[in-house]
C-alpha cells in the first residue's frame, strides 16, 4: 500500500514554470507539493533562455524571488537587427513607451526559486520516479509517485502539469481529447557560453548569407552566441575554434574586430520547433509552460510564456480558494492559449526572418531582405517588432 497524504496543489515539475507556481500559491497562503523526477543539480545544468519580460519580472517579484535579479540583471533598452553586413538597432524603449527587457539567465531564475522555495520550508520531492497524475476527471484526483524504492499517493484538489515537453501529464490525456499542432524547422541552433565579455552591449540578431547567428548575454562577463546549423550536425564535431571562425563570417566588420573568444563552458545544438496543444485544462489537471507549447527561440519567449501561464493559472487557483469562484479556472485555457498564439506568431515569424531556408528559393530570399528593409524603416514595423519583443500585456 502506498502512504498517503492531502494536498491543494500537486505540480509536477521544478523548472521555472513548477517553481514560480509553487511560490506564487504560497504567497497566497495555498499549500502545494512540487515532485520533479531529476535531481536538483541536473535541473541547473540546463542552459536555456535568458531574456525577461516585464510580466516575468512582475510575477518573479510578486513571488519574492526577484532580489537576485534586481540586483544583477541588465536592462536592454533595445536590439539590433544584422543584415546585408549592417546593424540596425530597434528603440524597444522608445517605441514601447518605455518598456525594457531584463538580461537575467534562466539558469539564475531556476536557482533564485529554489533557494526561496527552501527558505521557506516549502517541499519539492526531486527524483521522483513513475509520476502519475490520476482521476483528475473527477473532485478527487491523486497523483502517484516513487521515491527509493517506495511508493507514495497525494490526494489533491488540482493538478499542475509543469513537466516540460516529455513529462507526464499530457502523455497521460486520452489522445483524443487533445489537439497538436506543430512545426518543425530545417535547422538547430548550437549554443556556446563563454566566460568572455559580450561583444556587444545589446543583443544582435543577424541574418547572414551563411545563415543566422546571435550574441546575447548572461553578464557583463559571459557571452551565449548560437549559430544556425543543419540538423545533421553534431556538437562533438564543432570545435570551440570552428565556432568562433563560423560566428565572426556571420558577423560585421566591426563585431568581428571587437569580439573576444575564449574556451567554451558549455556547448549544444537544441532542434526549433512550434507546437501548441489544445486545451490547456482537462478537468482538475492545469498543463503550463513546455508541457503545452513550445517556441522556437528567436523571439525569446519560452520562458517568458511559462510564467504568463503560471501567473493565470495562480490566479485562478486563488479565485478558487479565496472567493470561491470557478471562473478563473474556467477561463485557464482560453485566456493562455490567445496569448500563448500571439507569441507563436511572433517567434515564428522572427524565425523566417533572421534564417537562412535555401530549400525556399530566391524568392524567399528576396521577400525576406524585402521585409527586413520595412522592419528597420517603417516605425509601424518596428513598433509591432518592439511591442512583441518587450511582450503583450496579461490580461
Ligand atoms: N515527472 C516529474 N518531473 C518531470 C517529468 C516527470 N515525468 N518529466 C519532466 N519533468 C521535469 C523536468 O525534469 C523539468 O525539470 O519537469 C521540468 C520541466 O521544466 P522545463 O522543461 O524547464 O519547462 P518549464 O518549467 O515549462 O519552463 C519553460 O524552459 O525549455 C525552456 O524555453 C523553455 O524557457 C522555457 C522554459
Ligand atoms: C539567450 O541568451 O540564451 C537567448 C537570448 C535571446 C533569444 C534566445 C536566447 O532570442
């Protein structure tokens, strides 16, 4: 028999969308349980995003774990867009009426939750195997799980899927209560860090003829620069060096000159898709973050639409227990999913503008450098690129 125990919210997962829940709900005063299946050392050898929006900051400091943040991350007031060998920087500030995104890596997020998460006493059950979420079409769900050996069952009121892209909980939908819709691209990205100062005080996005690459930023000190790449590739075959040479023929001039190479302290290639599933809610199990959608990263929003969901999904949590109203929890998941959309249109569409696709022809090629002309000179263009970027509005 497994032991067994009550608690409000069972969320399964500790990335950053498990832990900006559990920490919102706390704050809120309702109890929950994290049971993520990795250890906590490998949910922090994970290199991700690094890009946050303002909603992100918000929900991070209505959370209590925006100190770190606050105290280090760095405020970008705009980007720049490299093409036909020149920069054009985008006034995210200027054109937003005074929005700004932070630098801050997801890496730091995850570890500034954790130790929050700790300090208050809260618990998260790390490598717990075979989680489960049951009955969750029922008022009396459970989810199941093993620790050591030993079998373990929580009764709960809801279900948090926040497993990522291979959890557990949307594998556990009947498949015909849930729509994919998915897009795969031609290419992978593959990123390197390295403990060098960033080339550039902004992010640069550039679209060469030898096909994207970016610099972005963990500090004033780590650089994260990825490269467009064939799927094929393989990341044991990329040298430091052969990165470095690839990096500086996709870049300008004046880049190449300034940029500072050093010895790599983490590199990957990550494939780019689109996929969102539909719904978001089955009955009392709630999906959020990579469990329900994925971005490609161009338009730096993965990380930011994990915490919107998380941020609604508290919301409707507290209606719940503290008005005793189902509304929010009835609106879960339309209310992600417009905003879920308009960040998949937008990382889409920043994706078919910074690559390279020669299976598309010429005429792509010449729409695209078409479009990238009107983005920099038109202020409508690049207005609608700023207001996307810094990210829409949570209802
Ligand atoms: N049981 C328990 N935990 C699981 C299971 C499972 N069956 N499957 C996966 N997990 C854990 C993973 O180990 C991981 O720690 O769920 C967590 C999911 O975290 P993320 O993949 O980081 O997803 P999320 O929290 O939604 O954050 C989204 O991550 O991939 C980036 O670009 C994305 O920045 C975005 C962010
Ligand atoms: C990153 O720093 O890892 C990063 C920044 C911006 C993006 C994608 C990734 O669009």
């Amino acid at each position: 028999m497994p032991t067994t125990q009550h608690i409000p919210v069972v969320i399964i997962g500790a990335g950053p969308a498990g832990l900006l829940l559990g920490q919102l709900l706390y704050k809120a005063g309702i109890d929950n349980i994290i049971l993520e299946q990795r250890s906590p050392d490998y949910v922090l050898s994970r290199i991700r995003a690094g890009v946050l929006e303002q909603v992100s900051m918000d929900l991070l400091r209505q959370a209590g774990a925006a100190k770190n943040m606050d105290a280090h991350g760095l405020h970008h007031h705009g980007i720049e867009l490299l093409f036909g060998g020149q920069r054009h920087r985008i006034d995210l500030h200027g054109l937003t009426g005074g929005k700004y995104v932070m630098v801050y890596g997801q890496t730091e997020v995850t570890r500034d939750l954790m130790e929050v998460r700790a300090a208050e006493g809260l618990t998260t059950v790390y490598e717990a195997l075979h989680v489960q979420p049951r009955d969750y079409d029922s008022g009396h769900p459970r989810v199941r799980y093993e620790k050591d050996g030993e079998l373990h069952e929580i009764h709960c009121d809801f279900i948090a899927g926040c497993d990522g892209f291979h959890g557990a909980s949307r594998a556990s939908i009947a498949p015909e209560r849930i729509r994919h819709f998915e897009k795969v691209y031609p290419f992978g990205w593959l990123g390197l860090m390295s403990d060098t100062p960033p080339v550039s005080e902004e992010l640069i996005y550039a679209n060469s003829e030898r096909g994207f690459a970016l610099c972005s930023q963990r500090s004033l000190t780590r650089s994260r620069y990825y490269l467009q790449v064939p799927l094929t590739d393989k990341v044991e075959n990329w040298t430091d060096e052969a990165f470095w040479d690839e990096l500086k023929r996709r870049l300008d001039p004046e880049a190449r000159e300034r940029l500072m190479t050093g010895p790599s302290i983490e590199k990957s290639i990550a494939p780019l898709r689109s996929y969102v599933a539909e719904p978001m809610r089955f009955g009392r199990m709630f999906l959020a973050g990579d469990a329900a959608h994925i971005v490609p990263p161009t338009g730096a929003k993965g990380l930011n639409l994990a915490a919107s969901d998380v941020g609604y999904l508290a919301r409707a949590f507290v209606d719940y227990y503290q008005n005793k109203s189902t509304h929010g929890i009835d609106q879960y998941s339309e209310q992600c999913l417009r905003r879920v959309w308009k960040a998949e249109r937008f990382s889409w569409w920043m994706t078919t503008l910074m690559h390279s696709f020669p299976e598309e022809g010429a005429f792509h090629t010449k729409v695209q450098e078409a479009e990238l002309d009107y983005v920099v000179n038109s202020r409508a263009a690049s207005t609608s690129l700023a207001e996307n970027y810094v990210g829409l509005p949570m209802r």
